[in-house]
C-alpha cells in the first residue's frame, strides 16, 4: 500500500518540483533572454492546449534552447527570428498540436521580443 502512496505522490508533486526547476534555470538566465523566455512562455500558457508531461517537456526544451544560445553568445533574434509569433508556433508544433492565438497575443510577443532584443 505505501508504494501506491508514493505513486500517488510522485504525481501530485513532481509537476511541481519539474516546475520550480524550470523556474530557477528561466532566473539563472541574463535578463533580457529570461524576459525572452517569460513572454513566450506566457504566450504558450495561455494559448496552446495543456498536455501533462509534454508541458513540462515542451517549457524544459524552451529555457534550454535560451541556456544554449546564451552560452554561445547567440542574440534573441537568431534564436527566434524576425516573427517571434512564427518561432512560438513553430516550437509548439514540435512539442503539441497548437492552438487558437488571438491577434492581440500575436502582437504582444513580437512587442516583448523587440524590447528583449534591444530594438
């Protein structure tokens, strides 16, 4: 019965652990890629379907992709190109099946991504 417990457990709380994971790496980034990485995320949470697994996936391989540029001295721009809106939905097709993004939210990250880049 105790290994069913801690089954139970591991569900509820490993999201959550993955989570705060996935935040200390997002605040260990210089701040205009964490800002990068926070406006598309934001953009991911509110507009692309919840998959379980595959959001902590799909978050995990986003702060990576800002770890890895960052080391290499790659700017924001070559990481997401001129349409930050293509780049979001391209990522979300490599991790879930997408989702309706309103205009406005189009509109915001291509505004946030510009500020991050320093245009």
């Amino acid at each position: 019965m105790f290994d069913t417990e801690k089954g139970v457990l591991a569900k509820v709380i490993g999201p959550k652990v993955r989570w705060r994971r996935y935040k200390a790496r997002v605040g260990q980034l210089p701040p205009n890629h964490r800002t990068a990485v926070e406006e598309i995320e934001r953009y991911l949470m509110h507009f692309v379907p919840t998959d379980g697994d595959s959001d902590a996936e799909r978050f995990e391989d986003l702060v990576g992709l800002f770890e890895q540029a960052e080391a290499n001295g790659t700017p924001i721009r070559e990481v997401v190109g001129q349409d930050p809106v293509k780049f979001a939905e391209a990522f979300v097709r490599d991790h879930t099946e997408g989702g309706y993004v309103p205009a406005r939210a189009r509109k915001r990250l291509a505004g946030a991504i510009e500020r991050a880049a320093g245009e």
